[in-house]
C-alpha cells in the first residue's frame, strides 16, 4: 500500500524504481537458476561439490545481477544486460549438458 | 559513473518493504540460537531435575522396563543446554521419526511428564516458514529475502566506503543522525555475522531455492543429496528378532569415545537392537567436534557384545567445497557453539535485528524532516510508521506474551500448543490496531514498547510463581538454561523499558504544548 501511495505520489521516478525491484526480483533470479545449471554441469567435481559449488556461485552471481539493475544507465540496460547473461549461461549448459 | 547514488536508492527503497520481514526473521531467528533452553525454561515441571553421575544406569534401566522389544533407543545425555535426560525409542513398525518419548530426572530416575508447549521451535519454525503457509513457499520466501538482505548488504557497504570512519561517528544528539548511526553501527560491528547469516540462510534452502544446482545430478531424488552431503550411512537393513543378549556396557565406550574426541562430550546414546545378538550401540558428541564436518558426522559406533570400536562416520576427508558448506551451515545452526561462542552468535543476531527496526525508524525520520512544516502527512509515511511500530515495538511484546501464555494456561489443559500460539498472533494483531488508532505515534511507540518491556521485566517473578526454578534457586544450582533465560529477560526487558522512556521523555515538551511530534 505505502508503495502504491508513493508511487502515485512521484509518477516520474518512482515506477521505474519498482520496475528495477520487479527485474531484481524475478530477472537476477533468472540469471542465477541458467548459471547454477551451468556451473552444475561444467565444474570438473564430484556430483555433491559440483551442485553446492554451483549454488554458492549462482548467488552470488545474483547478488551481482540484483545491484546491476539498479546500477544500469536505464532500464533498457538493465534488461539486456540480464537477458544476455541469461542467455550465455543457458547456452553453455545446453552446450554441456 | 558514481555507483553510489543508484544503489543507496536501491538500498532505502528495496530495503523499506523487506526490511518488515527481516525483522520478522532476525528476531525469532535470534532466539532460535537458544531454542532449547527457551524449550526447557517452557517446562518448569523439568525445572527440578538434579545431576549425578549414575543418570546413564537409571535411563538404561528405564527404557528396559518401558521400551523392552523396541528397535532402538536413543539417550540424549544431559548438557548445559537441556539438563534433562530426553529417552526416546521406536517400536517395531512405528515411524523412525516419530519415536516415543520420555523425560526423566537423571538424579533420580523418575520420568516427568513435561506440560505439552510450542516451545522454541515455535520461534525456529516461524523464522524460515512464516505462517499461513505451506512450508515450501514459506521457506521460498524467506529465501528470496535472504538473497535481498544479502544484496542490501553488499549495497550497503558500497554506499560507506568510509565504514571505519562511520563506525567510530555516533551523534546521538540529533534525531535524524541516531538513528542512521545506529544503523551503521550495528552493521558494521557484526559485519561478517551478517554476511554469513544471510549467505548460509540461502546454502541451507538451496536444494529449494536453487533447484537447478541439484536436479542435473539428483534429478528426483533430492533425499539423496541430504544423505551425502550430511555424511548419513546408507540405511543398513538390520537383522531383528535375533536372540536375546546381554546389555552392552555403555560407561566403557562413553570413556573410550572421550579420549578418542579429546576429552568432547559424549551427547548421545543411540542402541539399535538392544539387548539381542548384533546390537550396535552408536555415540555422537555433545557439540560437532569441528564446524567443517557434515552434521550426522564424528558418531563412533561400537559393537554392543565385544564393546570394540567399528568405525567412526563423516571421518572421510572433505572436500574443499563441502568443508565451506559444513563450515558456513554450522555457523547458521550453532552446531559448533560452546556457551560463549552461541551467546556470541545470540547478540550478533541481536545487533542486527537492531541494525534492521534502526533502517526502518531512519527511512521514516529522513523524510519526515525533509517535509515543510506546514505538509500534511503523505499516508505513505503514516503507513511506515504504524507498521514500524506493529513490528519493532508489537512483535517484541508478542513474543514476550508467548511466554507469558505458557505460563499462565493450565498445564493439563487440551491444545494448549495451539492456544499458545493463538495469543501470539492475537496479541501481535492487537498491537497493528493500536499503531493504527493511537495518535500521536510517539505514544503508541511508548505503550507498545513499555508493556512489552514491563511484561518481560516481570518474567524471572512469573517464572518463580508459576512452578519453575527462580533466579535464587537456578543460580546457585547451575540450572544455565533457566538462570540464562531469566537473566535475558531481565536486559531485554530493561532494554525496551528503557527506549520507552527515553522516547516518553524526548517527545514530552512537544506533546504538551499541542505540537506534532514525529
């Protein structure tokens, strides 16, 4: 509710603001499951170490990918910048796997 | 290009909305650290149990009597933590992990019937699986906030480069400036803590939460990762209805295993097939001998007739990858911890929460500030303050209300975990309608604040009246749990008693001249 009133309240700056969230939210965690999938498959490790390893990477790839969106020249950016990286990492576990 | 301005605005308008649930989390998540001892102080009927050293013959000697033809025993030997003797076995055919269970005094061998409590897994549940939820999108949520908190972490340490400079900057003169620097401070002095906390909150969900790590290599059989990631033997198929032996003797092993762990704890006692032909009986240490080591690991199993050790689990070499695994999830669960170090853990889960209501009261008084005098104010701002208030000062006294309902419902009575649980949310639902109704907002600040701090202040007298050990007789006694508990009721309570006054005293001259304050 408080952010549907302060977005009301400043129409130009703040629906971008939240646009950038909603790209956080759900596009850094698209970019983090392609690469975890990658990582999971390409890393020369037993199965156990291959999978954690390829988790802790895949957040903090996300973490990454999170603060790129905001920190983006726009949100055009933004989303190509997110969208590329998804793409390579979906690519080179669909190469490996 | 200067990266700080659009991640301190991803910082105050991503952290506002999450920030609500990660308090939620840091506080019940913070006594989760002690979720045992909140459980033993939950039970005062436990509160008289007395240690000497022939506890282990006297357990033994009841589950003879009680749990005869069952499949396995497990004797949780007492600790600073619970210093009850917890039996539990499972029958033939009953569920592994739904055994039996009893309590009994080790120093006289009488079971108790413990009152049925919520407990401190009360607490330990909320803090990943929220509530209203089915368990896999609660701990969905809380992993996604996870992953924000860790990001607002990062943001945040990106914004003050100059951190060392700021940790050492408290101004506690002006409003605006207190708050910011509490936050600040806070969060640079558990820095590592905070980082950790959030990171391994994900590595712990991370088979949920990250699915596509795991699936290539346990497509559907995720169980199967839990078992080897945790150093778990494959399930042998024990033989039963072999014929009757004699009981092993469990003193001669518990010596061995202490001087195989230096000098470690034996923390529990676990016979499969006891007292038939090829029992094994199976000691594990009262605190993981090494934070690196998967949790089934460090367990010494014995053969119960000729008293030898056959191996020991989770002894084979680690990987560096599951080593940080263990290492980072142990810190998360205090698995590890030693008094001091879980009573270190416990205050930097404090600092953050601190660090956590601090964000939220400051994003509230910046902008306050920034609006003319004469603005009326935006119902955005009144709908932070008054959820400010429902979760900083109204989950506080909730929790504490918890407590209270323990005491105060009958022991006998039916449901009475689920009627615990109601007076929580009720009470916490009450505190949203009155942030909502009390104007000025410094006095529902205040109310809120000093009932739950007056209500926690009392605790250690409602503990001694109501059946449990009072300061005077845990003290002297070691009773840790309960001394521990009532001590921390006592600085929190204080603590929150304290604010309430400070807050009382700043808003005063303002109240009575007809003013607004904040």
């Amino acid at each position: 509710m408080s952010l549907l009133y302060s977005a009301l309240r400043n129409r130009k700056k703040i629906p971008e603001i939240y646009l950038r969230g909603l790209l956080a939210i759900f596009g850094a965690y698209g970019v983090a499951f392609a690469a975890a999938a990658a990582f999971t498959v390409i890393l020369p490790m037993p199965p156990v170490d291959a999978a954690v390893t390829a988790a802790m990477l895949s957040y903090l790839l996300q973490t990454i990918a999170i603060l790129w969106t905001f920190v983006a020249k726009s949100l055009r950016h933004a989303i190509l910048g997110l969208g590329a990286s998804a793409a390579l990492f979906g690519g080179l576990y669909g190469v490996a796997a | 290009m200067d990266i700080r301005r659009p991640l301190s605005r991803f910082h105050s308008w991503f952290g506002l909305p999450l920030s609500w649930m990660l308090f939620f989390i840091f506080a019940t998540g913070t006594l989760s650290f002690y979720r045992n001892e909140i459980t033993f102080w939950m039970q005062p009927e436990l509160h008289q149990v007395r240690q000497d050293d022939q506890g282990l013959d006297r357990a033994l000697a009841v589950l003879e009597t009680v749990a005869s033809g069952a499949e396995r025993w497990i004797i949780n030997l007492p600790s600073e933590r619970n210093p009850a003797i917890n039996l539990a076995w499972t029958n033939p055919g009953g569920d592994a992990r739904r055994p039996e269970r009893k309590n009994l005094d080790p120093a006289s061998g009488e079971t108790i019937e413990p009152r049925a409590t919520g407990g401190g897994n009360f607490f330990f549940r909320l803090h990943f699986e929220l509530f209203g939820l089915d368990h896999a999108t609660g701990r969905m949520i809380t992993g996604f906030a996870a992953m924000a908190m860790f990001a607002l972490i990062v943001s945040g340490i990106v914004i003050h480069r100059t951190l060392l400079k700021e940790f050492f900057t408290f101004r506690p003169k002006t409003n605006r400036v207190l708050w910011r620097d509490a936050h600040n401070v806070t969060a640079v002095l558990a820095l590592p803590f905070h980082l950790v906390i959030t990171f391994s909150g994900m590595t712990l969900l991370a088979p949920l939460l990250m699915p596509s790590a795991f699936t290539p290599h346990y497509s559907d059989n995720i169980r199967a990762f839990y078992m080897e990631s945790r150093g778990f033997r494959p399930a042998e198929r024990q033989k039963r209805d072999q014929p009757a032996a004699a009981l092993p003797n469990v003193a001669a092993m518990i010596d061995t295993a202490r001087s195989h762990w230096r000098g470690n704890d034996v923390g529990s006692v676990a016979i499969d097939n006891p007292g038939r032909v090829g029992s094994i009986v199976e000691l594990k240490p009262s605190h993981a001998l090494s934070i690196g080591i998967p949790s089934a690991g460090g367990g010494l199993r014995f053969d119960a007739k000729s008293g030898d050790m056959l191996d020991e689990s989770g002894a084979a070499s680690l990987s560096v990858a599951m080593a940080f695994w263990n290492s980072i999830n142990s810190i998360h669960l205090g698995r590890f911890a030693s008094p001091l170090m879980r009573f270190l853990l416990f205050l930097s889960g404090m600092l953050g929460t601190v660090m956590i209501a601090a964000g939220l009261i400051s994003w509230h008084i910046i902008r306050a500030q920034r609006r003319k005098s004469g603005d009326s104010v935006p119902a955005s701002h009144r709908l932070v303050e008054i959820l400010n208030i429902a979760f900083i000062a109204g989950l506080p006294l909730a929790m504490i209300g918890f407590f209270w309902a323990n005491r105060l419902i009958p022991a006998e009575i039916q449901n009475r975990t689920g009627m615990e649980e109601n007076i929580f949310f009720l009470l916490w639902g009450l505190c949203f309608i009155h942030a909502a109704l009390r104007r000025p907002h410094v006095k529902a600040w205040c109310e809120q604040l000093g009932i739950a701090g007056l209500m926690g202040l009392s605790l250690p007298l409602l503990n001694g009246l109501t059946g449990g050990a009072h300061l005077g007789e845990s003290l002297p006694s070691g009773l840790w749990p309960v001394a521990g508990f009532d001590c921390l009721a006592l600085i929190i309570g204080g603590g929150l008693a304290a604010i309430a006054c400070f807050l009382w005293k700043r808003a005063k001259p303002a109240v009575g001249e007809g003013g607004k304050p904040c």
